[in-house]
C-alpha cells in the first residue's frame, strides 16, 4: 500500500493546486500511511473499512471528508 500510496502522490503533483496536491499528501502520510503501513493493496478493504470507522469518529467532519476523497483517488 505504501508504494502505492507514493506513486499516486508523485503522479498527481503537477496535475493539482498547490494547496490540493498538499491536502492529498497529508491525508497520505499522516492518516492513511500509519493505518495502512505495508499492508499489501489486495487486502484493503477491511482494513478500509475499519479506517474509515475509526476516522469517522475520531477526526472532525471536514478531516475525514477530505481523507476520504483522498482514499477514494488512490483506490482509482
């Protein structure tokens, strides 16, 4: 998931705002790549599934709004 996860951030720089292309990067490194580490991509989605609950509860309405499109890019 991290090699990924780094793949997509370096593909979008350039394609996004400034300020888009860093929203994306935070939600990477300080939510996604802690919860997710090097778990391989084919055995995501319970593990999606539970950071999306626990982000849910645990961060304002706005934060997981924009983790979670974020997520929504990098699984496309």
């Amino acid at each position: 998931m991290r090699e990924r996860a780094e793949e997509f951030r370096a593909s979008r720089k350039g394609q996004l705002s400034v300020r888009a292309w860093e929203s994306d990067e935070s939600a990477l490194r300080v939510h996604m790549s802690l919860a997710f580490g090097n778990w391989p991509i084919s055995s995501a989605t319970p593990l999606v599934e539970r950071f999306l609950v626990d982000l849910a509860v645990s961060r304002s309405v706005r934060t997981a709004a924009r983790v979670r499109t974020t997520l929504r890019a990098l699984f496309r």
